[in-house]
C-alpha cells in the first residue's frame, strides 16, 4: 500500500495499529472506490489470521444473494447466518455494494439488505470480543442515509482508537488510475 501523501499514510497507519492490537474494536473503511480499501482490510485479515484468529470473509455482493434465497428456510438460513455472526474475526467487503441501475444511478440497498445487515451487525455489537472489518465505497454519513442504527453501531465501535476511516470521493485516491495518460 503506497503513502504518496499524509491522508494514504494516516490510513495506512491505523490499519497497521488495528491489526496489531484490535482489542474491542472493529475497523471501518468507506469512501472512494481504488482508495485501498479491501487490500488494506485482506491485509489486516492475514496479519490476524498469523496471531492464530478463526476469520470468516463475506463478499457482500456474493453472501448476500445467497442469504436472501434462504431467508425463509430456517435450516438453511441460521446456519447461514450464525457462521458469520458468530466468526471470531468478520471481513465484511464492499458493504451495500449495490451495483448500478440501467440510468448509471447507484442502486440503494433493499430492506432485505438492511435487515440482513441490521441482524448481523447488531448481533456482533452486543457480543463482546468478535472482530468485524467492514469496508465500503459508502461512507458512514452515507451509510447513516441508509440506516442510522446499522452507521451508529459501526460508528461506535469503530470510532474509539480511530479506526472509523472515510475517504472522500476523489479521483486522487483512486490509485488504480495513477499513472494513466490522456490525450
């Protein structure tokens, strides 16, 4: 992860901190799509994985669908879901990461979504000692537009030690464009 500027070096800096040290926090990174943010949260998710921590990953895209298919099959949609609210360690990434509709709008999650996401990260919230990492293209004021309870709980759990991390959308933080010359 390259720091050509102090914003890259600060986030690089309390991603370095968490993993060493989570304690009872989680990490947050939301903001410009290419800033980083999954290689920096995969590489927060190996250094906890050497320490010997269980850690489940969620592609939210990916789990989502499946979990929804199963909602009303209770044989197929607990274990489904308490394999991941109960992992010692979560990588949740691209959170709400909708994809775009046929105008180029970005989608806005389902309640579906928001359930399923409420659930899990409610029930992480009140269980001491589980490690979540999120990251997002949304950033947690987004995040409250689209449910305040699920950005609260993110907020108050990230927060404390500075591991609540929102990078403004900017072409600059998008390093897979650095280096591209136009005519």
């Amino acid at each position: 992860y390259e720091t050509p500027n102090q914003g890259r070096k600060m986030v690089k800096d309390a991603a370095m901190r968490f993993a060493k040290e989570p304690g009872d926090h989680w990490f947050f990174i939301g903001g410009q799509s290419g800033a980083g943010k999954s290689h920096l949260c995969t590489a927060i998710a190996g250094e906890l994985l050497k320490q010997g921590k269980e850690l489940r990953y969620m592609l939210w895209r990916d789990e989502i669908v499946h979990i929804k298919a199963v909602v009303n099959d209770p044989d197929e949609y607990r274990p489904a879901m308490d394999s991941l609210k109960r992992a010692e360690v979560l990588y949740i990434d691209d959170l709400f990461k909708m994809g775009k509709d046929e105008k180029g709008v970005v989608k806005q999650p389902t309640a579906g979504d928001i359930n399923v996401a409420f659930e899990l990260l409610n029930y992480r919230y009140n269980v001491t000692g589980l490690i979540t990492i999120i990251s997002s293209e949304r950033t947690l004021p987004e995040l409250n537009e689209i449910d305040e309870a699920i950005a609260g709980r993110i907020a108050e759990k990230s927060k404390e030690g500075g591991f609540c991390l929102n990078l403004k959308k900017d072409p600059e933080w998008n390093g897979r464009r650095r280096g591209i010359g136009y005519l």
